[in-house]
C-alpha cells in the first residue's frame, strides 16, 4: 500500500493495515503522550495516544528519515561497540 492510500483510509482502517502488516520499531513519550513507531510498507507510522489509554488520537505518517530522529537518540548501542 502507498503512503497515498493509506492516508486516505479511515483512522481505524489504518490501524488495523498497521496491526497487520507494520513492524514495531520504538516507543517513547513526549509530554502526556505515548507514540509508538512502525515500519508499514515503505513508510513510517507514529500512533499518538494519551498515556495510559488505548484510544487512538491520531496516526502521523512519513517517509523521510528526519521524522526518525527523536527515536535514534533512544537507541543505546552496548559499551563493547
């Protein structure tokens, strides 16, 4: 599925494409929020919820790297590297 067509799902249809097909890769919070990060189909989707909740907000989509920045600064590689 395109970036294209996946925008034009309905949010709970995306979910589901995302549940299905994506491949988690992070998790963090930013203020009260927990996003969680996929790898769908040659694009990235970020699902936003309030922390502690189950109900979506939202899902922000992107293909370039620079949406993954304030995930790599999460990563920590072991000492012996």
């Amino acid at each position: 599925m395109t970036l294209t067509d996946f925008k034009a799902l309905h949010q709970r249809r995306q979910a589901e494409h995302i549940a299905r097909h994506g491949h988690r890769l992070a998790e963090r919070q930013e203020d009260s929020f927990e996003l969680t990060l996929y790898a769908v189909e040659g694009f990235y989707a970020e699902i936003w919820r309030s922390r502690g909740e189950e109900h979506i907000l939202f899902i922000h989509v992107f293909q370039t790297p620079n949406g993954l920045g304030d995930y790599l600064k999460l990563v920590r590689l072991p000492d012996a590297l």
